[in-house]
C-alpha cells in the first residue's frame, strides 16, 4: 500500500507543478482541461495537487512505529 501511495502523491505532486508551469507560459494540459474551464478555481485546484502530492509522499514515507 505504501509504494502505491507514494507513486501516487508523486503523480498528484508532479501534474500540480507541471499545470502551473504550463499555466505561466500560456500552455494547457489535455489531462486536466476540466480544471482549467472553473475560472479562478483553477489556481485553488493547482495548488491542492501540489500540496496533497507532498503530503502523500511524506506521509508515505514516515515510519508509523516511530513513535
């Protein structure tokens, strides 16, 4: 469960970075052009999968028995 879960926290991390990027040059990804059609909601939504990325990847990688 654990590797799937970092494997997953990198893709969310890495699509959040690679869309805003992208957003500052002018360019758009096919895979979330759902998002890019909110409006302002866009910026929010880019920076929930930069941060939820990282949060899945630390929490992924803490050991659980090290308290």
């Amino acid at each position: 469960m654990r590797p799937y879960l970092s494997i997953i926290g990198f893709v969310l991390f890495a699509l959040g970075v690679l869309s805003v990027v992208m957003s500052m040059v002018g360019l758009k990804l096919t895979i979330l052009d759902p998002i890019y059609k909110m409006g302002i909601w866009t910026v929010v939504l880019q920076v929930i999968l930069i941060f939820g990325g990282m949060i899945m990847l630390y929490v992924s990688r803490i050991d659980i028995d090290e308290e």
